[in-house]
C-alpha cells in the first residue's frame, strides 16, 4: 500500500436530513456539487433510509461520479457526503470518503474537514492493541475512539472520541436513523447549519462546509455550528450539546484568502468582502505606478478588483483562464507542474502589449505558478510586471487541513523577498502584511484567526512531522 508522503486534505462536507421522499437526497449531490472547489480528487456519499446505510464513493468530479444512474440508487431520508482532493494513485480510493463501519454501537459513516494533528500518536496506540487500520486516513482513528469508547450511547460515544483528539474537525457523521455535525474546539473549518429547503418549515435540515452549498438548495442559512458543539439530527427532533468548552478561537484565515467561494458567507462573514478589501488594503500598502490590474485567475480576481478600485488602475482580464482542464494534470511531478500552467492560463496579448502590468494573485507557494505566469505576461508584450501578493509570505505548512508542501518546498520559507522576485522574474515583489491581512479579513471582537502559514505559530501543540518523522510513518 502506498502511503503518503503528508496529510493531503483539502474537503467539503455537507449532511442532509429529511422527510421521506428520495427526491431529497439529490440536495446532498447539489450540495456537493456546490463544494467542488473544496477537492476535486474523490467524492462520496452515504444515505440511509432510517435501517441500512449505503455508500457510493469514487474518484473522480461529483457530475462524473454521481450519474442519473447512481442518483437513483441512492434511497433514503438522509445523507451525508465530502469531497477530497487527496494524493494521486492506488491508496486515495482507500482514503475518499464518507468512511462507513459497522461497529458494537451501529453503523457509522464519518465525513471530516481538516486534519487531528495526534493521529498518529493514537493510531500507533491502538495498533498496538490490535486494532486493524483499513486506510491511511486520519479520520478513521476517530471511527476505532467512537467504537472503543466505553459510553453506551452513540452520542455520548461520540462526545468522548472528540474529546480525545487533537486539531481541526469539521464533521458530519450518520447512524442508520441520525445525522450529527460537529466542530472542534478551536472552530478552524467552517461548517453551517440550514433548514427550510424550499421555503417549507423544517422540510430539511442540512449542513454544509460553506453557505455556497445552501443557496444551491434554495435554504436558509441559519448559523454555524458552534466551536465545541455536537448537533443531533434524529426523529426525534434536534438537540445539540457541547462536548467541550470553546478554546481561544482559531479560525482558519486562508479560507478567506484562497480556499472558500467568494458567494460564502464563512465564519459568519463574507468572504468577498474579505477578498476585495485584501485587495485594497495591499494596494494601499503596496502601490506602483502602473497601466493596467491584472488578476491571476480565478484566485486573484476578488483582491484584483479591490486593488484596482483602490489604486484606480484600470482592471482587465488580461489571462484567460481555461476552465476544462482537469486536475487529472497536476501530478506531483516539477516538469508536469511546469506544463499545467500553460494548459491553464493564456495571456490577451493585445492588452497586454507595451503595458507596464500589476499582477495579482493569493499567494505563492513553490514560485512555480508565478515564474511561468510572469514569463507568459512579459512574452506577450508587457514591459513592466509588478507581482502582488494578497498575503504575507507563506512560510509554514498548515496541520489543520489545508495541502500545502513542506517546508522545504515552500519558497518563502528558504528565499527572501528580493530573492523570490527574482526567482518568478518580476520588475518587483511585494506581500500584504500580516496586520492588513488579519485588518481586511475583520479579526476583532467577533472573529480571531489562525494564521500559522504566516507566521509559524500553531494554536495547538504540534508535533513537527516533517522534522521528527519519517515519512512512511506519516499518515
Ligand atoms: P506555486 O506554483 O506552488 O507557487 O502555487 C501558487 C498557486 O497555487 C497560486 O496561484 C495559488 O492560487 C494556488 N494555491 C495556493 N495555495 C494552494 C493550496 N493549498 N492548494 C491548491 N492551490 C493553492
């Protein structure tokens, strides 16, 4: 079995629980489908219509993986589903999920967003005592907790297990006759909670990675789960509990700066609000004397738009993105990396030509991305290009859920800032700073951010992978 090399787990999740009519459990597909942007490697979903729960997980686009025919197998009242985008090869259909186990309390299916930072540590205890791994997810560590766990009820079993880990878990997680959604402590991933569907009262109630999924629907966004907070969804109603108290919260900030759709609202605020004014604060910090805003699309357009508005240089979709090439190109492999770029994006010569050029993009992570963009800018014609970033340096891998390379592989983690610009070959280089970021994302009374890609501090303790650990103990 091939293991990799990290954590590789970029997710979307979302939970429905409804009245009996099939029908209904196509919101989880469209649900999904609004979550595409979250992990475009694997997709699954496990329904249930109140006695047997059935998955159906593959790799692959949810349109590709969930056909007319699929659909149409998937009986039930209720359902939940995740996309990932996982390691390429054998070992990531192991690793799709929902996870579905039948277990001394029923079965249980598991969705997860993020990553438990001491599963590794538990793992090895539980093999240790003879407990069987069938993946190399962290996720199914919480499965055996859930399974072992000496309380009696499901809920209650599950209240301990996620006492016992460690990191960041957005879940949803399904008996035969229950959905529950839960969020750890710290609340480093999103995850909201609906009901309504189509304007009947209490029809469904759903939950979802980000609010993008609920306006697919056609439901009302009600609030998020709490940091801390198990919800149960069962025929008896809805209860919620806490099964810990809120740590400091630790919200994940990238999502705001690259990861969630700019139509959600995440953490209770908007992320195009958040982008547009990452874009306006970077100009504000970082202006240059220039013709024309150009964005790196799509990552770059929401603070390319902020930037031009600020700056009051004209904005132009001066790259072209082609949005039909898979992810199926993007191997791990430097040459193929190289290559996907030009698959991806082509340059407007005519605008760009004999024009001195701003181009903004969210972040840079191995340079590769910005030195063939900047390349392509300067080929067609540009006589300046100055690259800016909409936020500060990433120098950190993140433990809580989002892939990033290790340390080694991140540019700014070995490079100072003169030495990246000239790396990706631009006439200048510059980040938004950490306060601007934290400023134009709205940290304050109401929202505070983990932002240890930036700055190397991690919320929870953190045992450094890479540095104590082989790699083929990783998992
Ligand atoms: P690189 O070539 O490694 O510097 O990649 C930079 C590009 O990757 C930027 O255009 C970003 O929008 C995008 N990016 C940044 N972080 C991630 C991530 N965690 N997963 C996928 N793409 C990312």
């Amino acid at each position: 079995m091939q293991i990799p090399d990290k954590f590789h787990d970029e997710c979307g999740v979302v939970a429905i629980f409804s009245h009996p009519e099939a029908e209904k459990l196509k919101l989880a597909y469209l649900g999904l489908h609004a979550l595409q942007h979250r992990g475009q490697e694997s997709a699954g979903i496990v329904s249930s219509d109140g006695l047997v729960s059935r998955v159906h997980k593959a790799m692959g686009s949810v349109a590709d993986i969930f056909t007319e025919d699929v659909l149409s197998k998937l009986h039930g009242t209720l359902a939940i589903g995740h996309t990932r985008y996982s390691t390429a090869g054998d070992s990531a259909l192991l690793n799709a999920q929902p996870i579905l186990v039948q277990s001394n309390k029923g079965a249980i299916a598991v969705a997860h967003n993020g990553n438990l930072v001491n599963a590794t540590a538990i793992r090895a205890r539980l093999e240790s005592q003879g407990s069987i791994f069938q993946t190399n997810s962290d996720t199914e560590v919480l499965v055996h907790l859930i399974a072992l766990s000496k309380e009696h009820t499901l809920p209650e079993a599950m209240a301990d297990a996620l006492r016992r880990v460690e990191g960041a878990f957005s879940l949803v997680m399904m008996s035969n006759d229950r959905i529950f959604a839960a969020r750890d402590p710290r609340g480093f991933r999103p995850l909201g909670k609906i009901s309504a569907v189509d304007g009947h009262k209490h029809d469904a109630f759903v939950f979802a990675s980000e609010t993008c999924a609920f306006d697919l629907i056609g439901a009302e966004y009600i609030r998020d789960v709490k940091p801390g907070e198990l919800i149960i969804v069962g025929p008896e109603g809805v209860s919620s509990r806490f099964y810990s108290t809120a740590a400091p919260q630790s919200s994940c900030i990238f999502e705001h700066v690259y990861f969630s759709r700019p139509d959600s609202l995440v953490f209770g605020r908007s992320v195009q609000t958040s982008r547009e004014e990452l874009g306006r604060q970077l100009a504000r910090e970082a202006g240059v004397d220039a013709d024309l805003v150009v964005p790196v699309p799509d990552s770059g357009v929401t603070a390319g738009v902020g930037y031009a508005a600020e700056s009051g240089i004209p904005f132009r979709f001066a790259l072209i993105r082609n949005h039909y090439v898979g992810r199926t190109f993007i191997e791990p492999s430097q040459s193929v990396r190289d290559f996907g770029v030009k698959l991806k994006l082509n340059p407007v010569r005519s605008l760009l030509e004999g024009k001195r050029i701003v181009l903004i993009d969210d972040s840079i992570v191995r340079g590769t991305t910005s030195r063939k963009i900047v390349r392509m800018v300067r080929s067609a014609g540009a006589t300046e290009v100055h690259m800016r970033i909409s936020c500060p340096p990433t120098i950190s891998p993140c433990y809580y859920g989002v892939d990033t390379p290790s340390r080694k592989q991140l540019i700014a983690a070995n490079k100072s800032v003169d030495e990246i610009r000239e790396y990706i070959g631009a006439d200048s280089l510059a980040y938004l700073s950490l306060e601007g970021l934290k400023k134009a994302c709205g940290e304050g009374e109401k929202i505070s951010y983990c932002s240890a890609c930036y700055t190397g501090k991690y919320p929870t303790d953190i045992v450094d992978i890479e540095e104590i650990q082989p790699a083929t103990a990783r998992r």
